[in-house]
C-alpha cells in the first residue's frame, strides 16, 4: 500500500473511433483543459492521410510525430491522466489493440453523421473482450446528424453495449443551441470556445422553470422537456459500478471542434474513471497496490534515424515503483536489465524520469531486448495475460531478392515482427517465410523499411490463406498427425508455436469438425500462461 496515493491520482485512458470521427480534435481540447498546451492546432495529427498508400515520407514523418504522441500525460484538477494514442488508419489496427491492454478504460468517439462505423465495431469488441469501461463522446453536433434517439439505439444495437445519456443535445446542425446536463440540471448554451475556461452555465432548479423558453424558444424548451421525460424515465441514475465493469457506457453530446461539451466529459471523466487495476498473470492476479514492481512491454517503436538501429519500448508500469537504474528481472531473457534514461512524456516532451507508478507508461531505450508483452518485475517470474497477437487477414510470402543479405533480411524480419509491425511464420518442413498483415498499407512499410533500415530487398508473393489459428490438443500425436497430414497449410509463429493456415472459412469449419481433438485458437493468447 506504500504508493496508494501515486495510484488514486492517476488515470490511463485511449481515446478511439473511426478516422476522422474527431480523436485528434477532442485530445487536443483535452490537453488545453490540462493545460498541456496553450493554443489549438499545437497536436499535429497523427493519422497517416488516408490514400497516401504509397508516401513513404509521409510515413516516416508520421512515425516520428506518432513516438512524441504516443503518450501524453497531463494534470486535470490534481489528477494525472496518461493518454495514450492510437494510430487512426485501419491498417495500424493491431497497434490499437495492444494499446487498450495498456489503458484502464477508454473514451469512443463517435460522428453524430456517420453513427457507428466499421472500425468502431472491431476496436469495441476487443474493449468487451476486456470489460473495459468506456464513455462514449457523439462529436460533430453542429453539423446536421442523426435523430439523437435513433443514434442512441444505433450504437448500443451495433456495439451491444448500454448507453447511459449524461448530457442531452438540443438539436443539431445549424439550429444546435447546446446541452442540458441531467446529472447536475444545468444548459449550456452552444458557442464555440477556444480556450480552456469555465464557460457559461445556466442552472436551472427544474425543467419548467421559464428561464428554458426565454433561452432556447418555446418549440425547442417543449422538445427538450419530453426528451428530458423520456430519457430520465428509460435511464434513471447512471450506477458507475455498471460502467466500471464495462456493462454501461455514460454518453455525452458536444462538437469537439468547438470545445463544446468536453469539460462535461472530463469533469465526469476524472470522478468515475478507473484508477489503475489489477492484473492477471499465468500465476496470480498482481494487485495494483503490491509494493513491488511489476510492468509489461505493449508497444515498440523503431528509431527514427536509419543509423541507429536503437528502439523505443513503451513500458506499462503495473505494481509498484519504477526507478531510473534499478535493476529488474527480464523475465522471458531471464536476466536483470537496468534503464539510465527512461522517458516520460509530460506535456508532450521527453523528459527523463527517475521514477513511475501503476498507470504510467515509461519510455525505454531498447537495442532488441523486447518484443511485445515481455514483463518485468523485481525477481518473480510470470507474464501479463490478455496481450493477444490476432490472426493476421493478409499473407504474402517473403521472396529475396538479394541473396548477398540474407542475414539482414532474417534480423530486419525479426526486429521488425518484435516490434509487432507484422507476425511471421515458416512454412512446416521448410524455409518459406510468410507474413501477416491486418493491412496492405504493413507491406510496403515493411519493404521499405526492411530496405532502408537493414538494405535488404525483397519482394513478396501473395498467398491464399484467410486465417492463421494456433493449434493446441491434450493428444499430443492427434496433434503431430494433424500437423503432417496437413504439412502445406502449417507453419510456426515466431515462438514455435504450430499453426494453421486455412484458405477460407469452409476449410477451417472442416478441419475443426473433422479434428475435435485438436482445437483452433484465433489468437496467441493461449500460450502465454506456458511461457
Ligand atoms: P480523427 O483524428 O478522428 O481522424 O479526426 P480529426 O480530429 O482529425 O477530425 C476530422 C475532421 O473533423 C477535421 O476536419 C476536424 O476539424 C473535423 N471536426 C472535428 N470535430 C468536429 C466538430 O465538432 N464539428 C465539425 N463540424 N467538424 C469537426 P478536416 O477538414 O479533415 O481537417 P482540418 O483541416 O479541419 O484539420
């Protein structure tokens, strides 16, 4: 219980949506009320532009704006909030979904045009995989959206989650006139903001006070009033143990472009938010409030600078304290490591650090000790759990196109999947190489920087496979039958582990009906607890 008090004030969160829903605009409002930044426009988007398949400057430039904005800790009301980013385009999926094992819950973005998009969807499935509590943000306001009823149903219909109304909008489009607050029974009418002040708000003891058609015009008074009716009678009081175990989501109208609507959220945000939780590993649940340290890697970041091959592993600290050179156990290495210059990222800058707690994200100066989801502790040997690698949906073989380098291409292949660009996997009985992707766009980052970072040249070959599953079975020879039978269509992952590679759904279908001995893993999960 030593760092109880380090542990209450902190709050680790990511912001997701759909590109271009409004995650750039609300963290750049967030970090003004934080007082992170002074001005808006200083958060450069992250995103990489959504066409510019091809621009590999564009894409080194992005990677190097994404490592300052990886994590963004700021100061909320004596609070200390670590925001972690996400990459925006679909391709770079993966990345998210490591990112969300590192946070302790999350707020959703949503356009109040669009409803609920594709990448919506995914990114809330693996948030339910988790419980992980979420509050959900419906941006773009003043522009003419969806029937806020009909949004409402939509998104709890396409994300099965419960919403929970804590602001409720008044109109959209040009005649958006603000919100009303049912948590405290207070308007705010809408005007744009730029700066981080307490804007103006008008308390009301009861929805018939006149002071509402005075403000908003009888027509839109009497439509708030019955909303008001509607949704109190459907919702009630929000019950925040519902929301912290990932059952109800708090829901909140505003125009992120505006600042409109996001102190709301953020004064809601910093009393029902999660402090940092809990962690299970393959041995025991680590309690937060455990004195000694404990943390897990959940991204790597390559070096900007082709010369230097150095890295950066993002390191999650999980139970106690971590200290600028203190030795800690490696666990997967099984050595003692010791960091001189771990990084913290203050209000967008790198600064040293000597210390972190439960819920900070440190930065580490790595020459290819990590790969994604190495723990380290004080001594105890166990992993983290829940930092799945997903079944890629693309494959292409590795052909080399210079067999002079060989060598670079095998380690620039290695770095690379640590980093967690991509998966590999050698083809069973052979030496072909096949690599998976979630995105097109991962390939040509991969042969560029495979190129210009180790000078190896490749080219890749497409494959018909649709799914990698790893396999396990308490039969051990079901299994090595299985494998050889079936020697086209397996390979290894990286840690050796056997898997199948299925060409369409109907294979894989067939394969589990005919094999039920033998079962089929769509994620990696499955073998941490046997590390
Ligand atoms: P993303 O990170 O989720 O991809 O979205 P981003 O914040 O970059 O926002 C996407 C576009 O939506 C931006 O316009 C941004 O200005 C706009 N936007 C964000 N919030 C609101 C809002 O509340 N109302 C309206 N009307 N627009 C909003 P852009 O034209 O793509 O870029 P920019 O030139 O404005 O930066």
């Amino acid at each position: 219980m030593k760092y109880h008090s380090e542990i209450e004030r902190r709050r680790s969160f990511a912001i997701i949506s759909h590109p271009d829903a409004g995650k750039t605009t609300l963290t750049e409002k967030l970090l003004l009320f934080g007082g992170a930044i002074q001005t808006a426009g200083a958060v450069k988007s992250n995103k990489i532009k959504k066409h510019a398949t091809s621009d590999f400057m564009e894409i080194e430039r992005q990677r190097g704006i994404s490592v300052a904005t990886s994590v963004m800790t700021f100061e909320y009301k004596g609070i200390l909030i670590n925001l972690l980013d996400t990459p925006g385009h679909k391709d770079f999926a993966e990345d998210t979904y490591r990112t969300l094992t590192a946070v302790d819950s999350v707020i959703l973005v949503i356009d109040s045009v669009n409803g609920v998009e594709e990448q919506t969807r995914r990114l809330m499935e693996v948030c339910r995989m988790r419980d992980t509590p979420v509050i959900v943000f419906v941006n773009k306001m003043d522009r003419d959206g969806k029937n806020r009823f009909d949004l409402i149903e939509e998104v709890e219909k396409e994300l099965s989650i419960h919403l929970h109304p804590m602001t409720w909008p008044i109109n959209s489009g040009k005649d958006f006139k603000g919100v009303y607050n049912l948590d405290n029974k207070s308007l705010r009418l809408f005007a744009a903001s730029t700066k981080a002040e307490e804007d103006d708000v008008l308390h009301i003891s009861d929805l018939s006070d006149p002071l509402l058609d005075e403000k908003l015009g009888e027509r839109d008074a009497a439509i708030l009033r019955e909303d008001v009716e509607l949704v109190d009678g459907v919702h009630g009081e929000l019950h925040v143990a519902d929301y912290l175990a990932g059952k109800v989501a708090p829901v909140f109208f505003g125009s992120a472009v505006n600042n409109f609507g996001v102190k709301e959220m953020l004064d809601t945000f910093i009393r029902i938010a999660p402090t940092p939780r809990s962690r299970e590993t393959s041995k025991r649940k680590v309690d937060v409030e455990e004195d000694r340290f404990s943390g897990f890697i959940f991204k790597i970041h390559a070096n900007l600078d082709p010369k230097h091959r150095d890295r950066i592993a993002f390191l999650r600290v999980c139970s106690g304290k971590f200290e600028r050179n203190k030795y800690f156990h490696h666990v997967r290495l099984d050595k003692d490591v010791r960091f001189s210059n771990p990084y913290s990222f203050l209000a967008r800058s790198k600064d040293v650090i000597e210390e972190a707690y439960p819920g900070d994200v440190v930065g580490l100066f790595d020459t290819g000790n990590f790969k994604i989801g190495d723990t380290l502790t004080e001594g105890e040997d166990f992993y983290f759990t829940g930092i799945p690698s997903f079944s890629p949906e693309i494959f292409k073989e590795v052909v080399n196109k210079d067999p002079m380098k060989t060598k670079q291409l095998e380690k620039g292949l290695l770095q690379l999947t640590d980093e967690g660009v991509a998966q590999l996997f050698t083809q069973f009985g052979g030496n072909k190489k096949i690599i998976g992707c979630v995105g097109e766009l991962q390939f040509e980052v991969i042969q560029y920087r495979l190129l210009q970072e180790y000078g190896a040249s490749v080219e890749f070959k497409a494959q018909p496979y649709y799914k990698a599953c790893w396999l396990t079975s308490k039969d051990e020879k079901k299994l090595q039958d299985f494998t050889r039978f079936k020697s086209s269509n397996i390979a290894e992952d990286k840690d050796g582990h056997v898997v199948y590679l299925a060409q369409s759904e109907w294979f894989l279908n067939t394969e589990r009906n005919n094999n039920p001995d033998i079962e089929f893993h769509f994620t990696s999960e499955i073998h941490k607890a046997d590390q």
